[in-house]
C-alpha cells in the first residue's frame, strides 16, 4: 500500500472499472425514523429509502462520455493529480454513516487482483470477482477467443474468474504441448472438471502424473496386443463394416436415409468388440441407442449460460432452475452413462476367469491387475479407462463420419473424383483395405480436409503446467490452466491458403501423389504432444475404411440443401440430413 500514491493511473483504472461494472446498482435498503425534508421532497418518517447508485455513476454529467471506459477521466492534465470532483461522485461503497465497513479490505482486494493480473499475457480486461465471464457468449465461445487472438495476440488470458491461458496458433500450442510436454501433461483439477467429473483423477483422460503414464502405458500395450495398427484390428473394423453395408442394403426405400444410427451402430461396435468383445445386432440394438442419446443430450446441456455460471461460481448449483440447468440435469446424464459402462464391465469382470488368454480389453486389464499388482490397475480404473475410449473413440469418429458425407454432398465433384480413385486402386470385387492407402492419396487429403473444415473439437483438455514457466516469451505462473484453440490453428493459420474453402488439393503437391508436409503437420485434429489422442490409430483406421467403403458402394445425393454451419457445442456437430442413395455397381 505504501506504493498506491506513486501509482496514480492503477488507481485510476480500479476507480473506472467499479464505475463501470457497477455491481451494486443499489445500496442497502434505509429507512427514516422521523418526518424529514430531501431536496423539498417531504418523507413521512418510515419511509424505505433505497440510494440508486447505478444512476449516479452512469448518468451523473461530471462523467463525460461516461458509456465509455476511460481511466484517464479521473486524472488532471498532469497524469498525476487525482480529479477530486469526479472521485467525490464514485460512489461503489456507499456514502455516510452507513457506508461499506469493509471498503478498505475491498480496496485491497482490488489493487491485489489487478496486480495479479498483470503477471499473465494480457487480454481482455477482467473484473474483480467476476473475470471475463460477463463477455462470454454461451454458445460461440471459439469465435469469441478467435477474435481475442486478432487483438490480443495468439497467447492471451481471460478469467474464467481464475486465469486461463488460450493458445491460437501452432507455433504456441507445438512450443507447450510437445518443446515443454512434461510441463504441460497435467489437468486443471478445478472447476469445471471438478465440479462436474466423469470420473475422479483416474483412467486417462483426467488423471496426470505417474498415474496417468500407468494408465495410457497400459492401455497402449493392450490396444497393440489386440491388434492396433496390424491386421487383428483392420479385421475388426472390416467385419462392422460389412455389417453395416448389409444393413444399408436391406433399406427398402433408399430415396430418403437417414444415415445417423447405420455410422453410429458401425463406429460403436468396433469399440464396443474391443472394449467387451460383441457386437450390437441392427435389430437388437435399443441399449446402446439408449446410451448414445445420454450422450448426446450431455454434450449439449453442456454449452449454454446457465453451465457456464455455474462452472464460474460452483455454489449457483445450490439454486433453482440455474442449478438445475447448470448442473443436476447434467449430473444426471453423467450418472446414466457412467451406469451403463459400470453394468458392461461388471458382466465381463464375472465371466473372465484370470487365466484364460484375454478376449477383450476388459479381460485383459483385469490380467495386468494380476500379473503386475500394481495398486493404480483396479475396477475404478478400468471402469474410467473404458469409458475414456467409448466416449472419445465413438462420438468424435462418427461425428467425423457424417461431416464426412455432408461434404460429399456439397461437393459431388470431389464425392466423384475420391470414388475414381477407389475404383482404380480398388475395384469393385472387395472392400477397400489399410494396404490399399499409400495408394489412395485423393482421399487421404479428403478426409484430412474434412477434419481440419469440420474442426468438431475447438478446444483440447485443459491442461496445466506444473511448474512456473513462458511460452513464446509470454510468462506462465504455475499452476496456470492452459487451452488450445485448435479450432484457430486450421482456420487461420497462413499455411491453409483461402481456409475458408474445402479444398483437399491443399495436401497434396503438384504431382498429386506426394503429401505437403507442412500442412499436415498444422493439421492436428487428434492434439499433439504427450497427451495427444491415444486412439488416433484407431480413429483413422476407421475414417477410412468406413469411409471409402460407403463412397465405393454409393453416391450420397442430398435430398435437401446442406448447410456445412455446425451445431455448435462440446463436440461441433453437423446438422441432420437425409441423402439418396445410388448404388454404384
């Protein structure tokens, strides 16, 4: 406090910013006790009295131009004299005998915050309590961060109302994530994601530190023992997908489908075989169409005002409808699924004997459990474990799917030019296979164009570095929650020339065959660095067996306009089309 006289503009902004946010319109209710006279307006004595201070810091004519945010409103010409009229009408603790008793303390608070502030990379100016909450748009909070970055730079902070560094462009999420991973590899462990956990710092996609190399090590090494990346998972994918074709064929009337559940149904029942080791029947598959709308419906309670301020301010979850909306509705539905992976898991748990060699990933993690006794493997995680991969593994791979024909349809040249290329490396006789993609590079930049224009994840999980640290030159306390806007990095990076167009030429170089590394590299869709997407392999596996089969068999004809514009939520979904389907051989 001893420096507050030698900072005349500090004091000025706190002074301009208590005007401005004005979180008190009235002061606290007073009541005369005897017949006075205010400015010739006679009250009887026991008059409720309120003082509108809102009016008198708004519209009060000493503040000129007073809409506007200006601290040097309150200096003289010599930027350090204080103006003495002005400061007389601001008036956020009240005035006279009744005044705020703890003004001094809330000063305090103030000047403490603001030199808080001033140690994270600028961005848009917060207030006290609040942060930046009250700028935030409930559901476009992507295009609010992108035009942050254009004034503010591609490393910023807004206060959520505790500093979050937001990350825009590649060279600053590559410099954080993998040049600084280990710095980087943990979760926030606050609010929202400890308000609201799927699970508790176990499996892998909340956990961090040696618990979570534990858990992504041994999940790895039973994903590669079931085939990941080899032909044991190829076979698997196939096998879906022929189920898939059959049921597509058995559509009698294919002028008008709706081609939500067959994707849905193929993509669950890849992961659904590895995790529990069956598949669902088309006709016998209400249970996990049970699951997949919990799911759904979770993701979009998630976006709007009402998560927002309760994930702001967690006591808000204690009231009526803001509670409700905020948090029970979305508690529940947490509830629901988490339900439905704990009754899969319990059932395999029973039937596997411990010995026998495993036949899906539930028996196979109950076997590490065994043969390593390793406290961190138990029943918690694996149940946290497996409904990582159902969540990550089967929403986003067949949201992906239908942007995918989406843009086939607004694009039939391009649906034409990737099906030529199927043919001619392919046939008619088989469905495509993973040996057939080397030669397929067409459809290769298709689906990597798709991935970058759909953009389905605009942030990757949160993350928090451990330890004080800068990026880029921009300082970074400990502890710091830190975003990466991904959905920034393949929109606007200057490597993507007319990103606003879908153009999968962008990949490939003149000669059509050989891929443009540099675009890839930008093209991160699964995240980069150590706490990347663990099932990126299978993810892509799947996009382009599935996807190529479909493109093979049938041209995907719109039967309505289609509107790329996303659903805009936790995962950015397209919206509901029907197509006409016309088989091509």
């Amino acid at each position: 406090m001893s420096d507050k006289p030698n900072m005349p503009y500090t004091q000025s902004v706190i002074h301009e910013v208590q005007r401005q946010s004005d979180m008190i319109p009235l002061l606290g209710t007073h009541k005369n006790n005897q017949d006075i006279t205010v400015k010739g307006v006679n009250l009887s004595s026991g008059t409720v009295v309120y003082g509108q201070i809102w009016s008198i810091m708004n519209n009060d004519s000493v503040f000129e131009e007073n809409h506007k945010f200006n601290p040097s409103r309150y200096l003289q010409a010599d930027g350090k004299m204080l103006n003495k009229a002005l400061l007389e009408r601001t008036i956020p603790f009240s005035i006279g005998k009744r005044n705020c008793v703890g003004e001094g303390l809330a000063l305090l608070y103030v000047v403490h915050f603001y030199w808080k502030v001033s140690k994270y990379p600028k961005g848009p100016f917060p207030l006290p309590l609040i942060g930046n909450i009250h700028q935030f748009p409930p559901d476009h909070v992507q295009l609010y961060f992108d035009e942050m970055s254009k004034i503010y730079g591609p490393c910023f902070t807004v206060w959520i109302p505790y500093p979050a560094i937001v990350l825009n462009d590649y060279e600053h999420v590559k410099e954080a994530f993998v040049t600084q991973g280990d710095t980087f590899t943990y979760r926030a462990h606050r609010s929202p994601e400890t308000l609201l956990p799927v699970h508790d710092h176990t499996g892998i996609l909340a956990s961090d530190g040696d618990h979570w190399r534990l858990q992504r090590r041994t999940s790895l090494k039973i994903l590669r023992d079931f085939g990941l990346g080899r032909n044991l998972m190829e076979e698997q994918v196939v096998r879906s997908v022929q189920e898939m074709m059959v049921q597509i064929e058995n559509i009698t009337d294919k002028n008008k489908v709706d081609m939500f559940w067959p994707i849905q149904l193929c993509v669950g029942n890849v992961i659904n075989e590895t995790l529990f080791g069956f598949h669902y029947k088309y006709e016998d598959s209400e249970k996990f169409k049970t699951f997949v709308r919990i799911v759904d419906k979770h993701l979009r309670h998630l976006q709007g005002t009402m998560p927002l301020l309760v994930s702001a301010f967690p006591w808000l979850r204690h009231l009526p409808i803001i509670g409700d909306i905020g948090y029970h509705n979305i508690k529940n539905n947490i509830s629901s699924y988490q339900t439905f992976i704990e009754e899969e898991v319990t059932t395999q748990v029973k039937q596997y004997d411990g010995v026998s060699e495993p036949e899906n990933f539930v028996h196979a993690y109950m076997q590490q459990m065994k043969q390593t006794g390793n406290p961190g493997l138990d029943i918690k995680n694996l149940c946290a474990s497996v409904l990582d991969f159902w969540l990550a593994g089967m929403e986003t791979t067949s949201n992906s799917l239908r942007w995918h024909l989406a843009y086939m349809m607004k694009y039939p040249e391009i649906q034409d030019k990737v099906r030529k290329e199927i043919f001619e490396v392919v046939g008619t006789s088989r469905l495509p296979s993973m040996s057939d993609k080397p030669n397929m590079p067409y459809t290769q930049a298709v689906i990597h164009e798709v991935q970058r224009c759909s953009n389905m994840l605009p942030f990757l999980g949160s993350h928090q570095c451990v330890e004080e640290t800068s990026i880029k030159g921009k300082h970074v306390p400990a502890g710091t929650l830190v975003f990466a806007q991904i959905w920034s990095v393949m929109k606007n990076d200057p490597v993507f020339k007319d990103a606003s167009e879908f153009n999968p030429d962008r990949y490939l170089q003149s000669d059509g065959k050989t891929f443009d590394k540099a675009v890839l590299e930008k093209t991160i869709p699964f995240s980069i660095g150590k706490r990347n997407c663990v099932g990126e392999g299978l993810a892509r596996m799947e996009l382009f067996l599935i996807f190529s089969a479909l493109i093979q068999k049938y041209e995907f004809v719109p039967t309505s306009n289609i509107d790329l514009s996303p659903d805009w939520g936790v995962v950015m979904t397209s919206k509901p089309y029907t197509c006409q389907l016309l088989p091509q051989y």
